[in-house]
C-alpha cells in the first residue's frame, strides 16, 4: 500500500492521499509497539524479573 500511494500512476489524488495517510499510521503503530516492548523487556532486565512474552 505504500508503494502504491508513493508511486501510483494514473490514481486520483484523492485516493494517493488516504492510502499514504493509512501506510502512515500503520507503520507509525508498528513503531510504537516495537518500541514499547524493547522498552519494557529493558525495564523487566533491571528490575531482576524474569521476561515476558
């Protein structure tokens, strides 16, 4: 979807806009999650528990 809305050709503007605004949120989610579990997994390390999964 992201290489659609970057380089689709003859696709109405409109419809470039909503996938690339989704392929953003989509990955901006991807990261976040990523980020809060390495966060918590670093967090579980120093306080002596044991890792979840």
């Amino acid at each position: 979807m992201t290489g659609d809305a970057a380089l689709g050709e003859a696709r109405p503007p409109f419809e470039r806009a909503w996938k690339g605004a989704v392929a953003v949120l989509l990955w901006v989610t991807i990261a976040v999650t990523v980020w809060r579990r390495r966060r918590r997994r670093i967090e579980s390390r120093a306080a002596g528990g044991a890792e979840r999964r």
